[in-house]
C-alpha cells in the first residue's frame, strides 16, 4: 500500500512539473523572436537558402533599407555606430550643458568640449599651438629627415602618411614583420 502512495505521488509530482513546464513555455511570436534574435520579417524566403543564404537571410532588410546619403555602405555595425554616437554626443552636451562639481567627471568633460566648441578662442589662439610641429616639418631637408621625422610623428602621435608597426609576420608566425 505504501508503495503505490510512493509511486502515485511521484507520477502526480511528474504531471504536475509536466504541466507546469508546458504552462511557462506559453510564449508568444514576439518574444521567440526576441529570444533567437531572428527577424522573420528581414528574411526573403522566396530564396533558397542553399543558393544565396546572404539573400535568404537578410533579403527583404536589404529591399526595404534605404543607405543614407552620407553613408557608402549601411548595415547592423552602421547603425550600432550611430547610435552609440548619438549617447556620446548626449552625455557630452549635458556635461556642458550642467552645473558640475568641480574636478569631477562632468565638470571635465563639459569644460573640454566648451573649449573645442569656443571657435571665437580657437581663432584668436591660431596655430600658435602647432608652431612646433610646424617648425619640425619646415626643418626637413632630405628623406633622412623625413624618415626621421615620421619616425618621430609615428611614435607619438600615429598621424603620419604611412602608418608603421611590428606584428607576427603571417607565414611564419615565429617570426616579426613591419607593417605599412
């Protein structure tokens, strides 16, 4: 007697964990979607997915989206991009925008963009600033001195015409290379 208890209880403790698993699994269109991260609506299923999978996936995203004017190509990274663009700008403009603690993160960043957004203070300064640099170019006489000075431009700075850096050289990763 005692055994059939047992296992009546554990064949309504089953059903009922049955019942319940099937009672939170009850979702809806949209949230499978949200939750696979696949947009039906992006698709082109009119394509074989064997023949143009690129097409197949993203076919109808592609018909429908327009690529901005300023932009020669548009897609997921591009609007990541924007978008993280435009919460930097924001964050930016209230910092200059508010009344900050003075040292703090705010104050700082608020008081950096007012000086970079001063054009009348930009002007009147003029490349008094880059007098220095400017010397250092007007100073080079041959392609030693040009040598030298990208050297030096591409050490502190990373601004010069030809980028120069050291990696792994890529048949032979044993090996160093300089990249141009």
């Amino acid at each position: 007697m005692l055994k059939t208890k047992a296992k009546s209880l554990g064949i309504s403790f089953v059903a009922i964990a049955a019942l319940l698993a099937t009672g939170c699994n009850k979702t809806t269109e949209q949230e499978r979607k949200r939750h696979s991260g696949i947009i039906r609506e992006n698709m082109d299923t009119t394509i074989a997915p064997g023949h143009n999978f690129t097409a197949f996936v993203n076919g109808a995203w592609v018909k429908k989206t327009q690529i901005p004017a300023d932009k020669a190509a548009y897609g997921v990274m591009s609007i990541v991009r924007d978008k993280a663009q435009e919460n930097v700008k924001s964050i930016i403009e209230a910092s200059a925008a508010g009344d900050f603690k003075q040292g703090s993160e705010e104050q700082k960043i608020g008081d950096l963009y007012e000086s970079y957004m001063n054009l009348k203070a930009r002007d009147s300064i003029g490349l008094k600033p880059l007098e220095p640099e400017l010397q250092k170019i007007a100073a080079i006489a041959n392609y030693k001195d040009l040598a030298r000075y990208f050297a030096y431009a591409n050490k502190y700075s990373n601004s010069t015409p030809f980028s120069i850096s050291v990696t792994e050289d890529f048949k032979n990763p044993k090996q160093y290379m300089v990249l141009t």
